[in-house]
C-alpha cells in the first residue's frame, strides 16, 4: 500500500486488493507479461485456444478475461466468447482496444450468469488470484452444460528438480526487478511471485476439480510444468 493505495495484494486475496491492483497495472499488462514469460505467453495462449476448440456456435465464457486479449481467438473462430473479470480497470482498457468483445463485469466466485449457460468456461492465469478456488470451480460447474468442458491454464511446478530450484530463484529475485522496468507496478509482481510459489502442484489442483464435480479430469504440462493446462468434463 502506498499513502492509502493499494499497489499490491497479500496473499489471503483480499477482492477488492487484488481488483485495485489489476486496475492499476491494466495499462501495460499484456507487454509485461509478455517480457516476464520470456515470450512464452503467446504460446500458452494459443494451447489454450486448442483446448478449448471453440467452434461456430458454440458459447464460450473467458473467466479471469482482463484485457480481452484472451478471448480473441474464440471470437475468431465464430464462438459467441463472453470475456469477464472483476478489475473494472482491466475491462476498461479492454474495451478501448477490443470494442467488439462483450467484455462483462464479474466475480468467479459469484457468477452472473444462469445454469448450463456455457459449452466451455476458460480461465488463464487468473483462478490463483481468487480468494476462493472452490467456490469459482464451482461456479464454473454451475454455468457449464452437460457435455461441456473447462480449460484451466496456470502457472505450476515445474517437473525436473533442478530446473524447479532455479525457476524459483528466478520469480523472487529476477522478476520484481525486470518488473521495476517494464511494468506501471512493480509491487504487484512481487505479489503474483509469491502467489506462484504458493499455488498447488498439478495433482491437487485435479483434485480441486474432481471434489467440484468436474469427470475426466487431467492436465498437460506446458515449458516443463511452468504452467499446466488442466481440463474436465460435466457429465
């Protein structure tokens, strides 16, 4: 916090600091992240597209959507995509570069939409940063229709010990300072590290999904377990 501003989250994920601080950093977020990910963001991204295989027709719910950049695939592929997140910041500058996204205001842990409203719910590099991870894949179930799916990518262990010891050496001690460099926020860096490190490895986030209710669940490591894409099915 600086002079009564909150410039940075802690990790019990207060809602109102983690929107503060997504509203902050909503000018320049999509750049930095592409600089802290080496460049890998693009890719996982694009992994994610696949996984949700949006098709003509079909109606597509991007949780966690911040700038809308997210969702552009599905809406290119002719899916009707609903992009929605809770930093009212990060809609506004979404709507600015994508007037044609139905960017919508909401929280995943309360969902404005009706039952079985989805053929597919997404969330990309967000569920970490809501206070409650149970309720939201909940949520997720609630609005997806029988047969759906939901896509989760977020960052995670890495698999091979050596490398995990330095990627973790690299997110507390590399990243806040690259982030001095490129991002309006630096603060806010030093928390997303910390929410990393804190996050479960990929076998208890599946079974997050199972005690929600999602069926098939399993997972794809992507850049050595950096970040895994998790998907299940509503039966």
């Amino acid at each position: 916090m600086n002079n009564g501003y909150v410039t940075r989250a802690s990790l019990d994920k207060q809602p109102h600091e983690v929107a503060a601080m997504f509203d902050d950093v909503a000018a320049k977020y999509d750049r930095t992240n592409d600089v802290l990910s080496l460049g890998q963001a693009r890719a996982w991204r694009r992994a994610v597209a696949e996984a949700v295989d949006a098709q003509a027709g079909r109606r597509v719910l991007d949780l966690g959507a911040g700038t809308g950049t997210s969702s552009l695939p599905f809406l290119e592929a002719g899916a009707d995509v609903v992009p929605c997140d809770f930093s009212i910041g990060m809609l506004a500058e979404g709507k600015k570069r994508h007037p044609e996204l139905a960017l919508t205001a909401g929280d995943a842990t309360r969902l404005p939409f009706a039952d079985d409203s989805f053929d597919a719910v997404t969330i990309s590099f967000a569920l970490r940063n809501v206070q409650d991870t149970e309720a939201a894949l909940r949520e997720m179930y609630r609005v997806t229709k029988p047969g759906g799916k939901v896509v989760i990518c977020e960052f995670s262990t890495p698999t091979w010990t050596p490398f995990r010891t330095v990627y973790t050496e690299y997110l507390m001690r590399a990243l806040p300072p690259v982030a001095t460099a490129v991002s309006s926020n630096p603060d806010a860096y030093v928390y997303l590290a910390e929410s990393i490190r804190a996050w479960p490895d990929q076998p208890a986030l599946a079974a997050k999904l199972q005690q929600a209710g999602w069926s098939k669940v399993a997972w794809r490591n992507l850049t050595g377990g950096i970040v895994a894409l998790h998907r299940g099915f509503k039966i």
